[in-house]
C-alpha cells in the first residue's frame, strides 16, 4: 500500500538544515490540525532492503501506525544515501485515495528530490497528504487526539 522511487543525492547536510526541519515538523502540525488522520516521516541514510516498500511497511508496523484509530495513518520514507523513498499509506486512506493519488504524490515528491528540494518535496507531500486525509478523514473536535509524535524520526 505505498510507492516508491530512486532518486537521491548526497546526505543533504545530514539531510537538512534546522530550518528545513521545522517546516517539515510543521507542515505534519498543520496536515493533523485538520484531520483525525496522522502523517509521519522517516529519514535514514540506507535502505535494508531492495525495494523502499518493504522497509517503509516494517517501519510502519513497528512504530505501530497501524494502530490508529480509523486506519487513517501515513508514513512518509526516506533514504537518502540508497535514493529511495516511499509513500506508505494504512489501509483506511490507501483504499479512499487509490493507486493514481499515490503515484501522483510520489512524482511530486521526485520532481523536487531532482532538484534537491528535498524538504519542499517532504513539505509539498505531507499538505496533500493532509488536504486528502481531511477530506476523508475531518476533525473531529471533540474526540480527536494526536495519536502520533509529528516530529521527523531519524534512523542510521
């Protein structure tokens, strides 16, 4: 349930300014502020497997994304050292959204990695992501939580 690509360059000063960081950190606060849904991203320098999909799933499922309410959960990969990254949706939003919404997502998020606009991708990613989950998945304002920490997760 998720997409993926290959494309990358350098550790991106070990992957981004602290400014770059905040408008990520950011752009996750304001996707959430509008949904019960939760957007995530993970950064790591290598991938552990050949294809991007599988390393987002396991990741997915160990920081127990799935564990959301509504199955309304995202996880936005990266690895920057193996250009590769991944889009990986729960079940709830994957299915709402359907297979041309992911691949259109992933091509945004290529076109800006091609030119190493790699936080105005993640930032360009995670509003749609978070326009897609508030049309299908609003705020509720008297029984949402943050299930999830929005802050960027850092691997090796």
């Amino acid at each position: 349930m998720g997409l993926f690509s290959n494309f990358f360059s350098k550790d991106a000063a070990r992957y981004f300014s602290p400014g770059e960081s905040e408008l990520i950190v950011q752009a996750v606060r304001d996707a959430e502020r509008q949904t019960s849904g939760e957007v995530r991203v993970f950064v790591e320098s290598k991938c552990r497997y050949v294809d991007p999909i599988n390393r987002a799933a396991e990741l997915f499922f160990g920081l127990k994304m799935e564990m959301t309410d509504q199955r309304n959960a995202v996880l936005v990969y990266l690895a920057m050292r193996d250009h590769q990254f991944a889009v990986f949706a729960d079940e709830g939003i994957y299915r709402e959204m359907g297979a041309d919404y992911w691949n259109a997502e992933a091509a945004k998020m290529l076109d800006a990695f091609k030119k190493e606009s790699y936080a105005e991708g993640l930032v360009t990613v995670v509003k749609d992501i978070g326009e897609a989950l508030k049309t299908h998945f609003p705020f509720d304002h008297i029984d949402d939580k943050n299930e999830l920490p929005d802050d960027i997760i850092f691997g090796k």
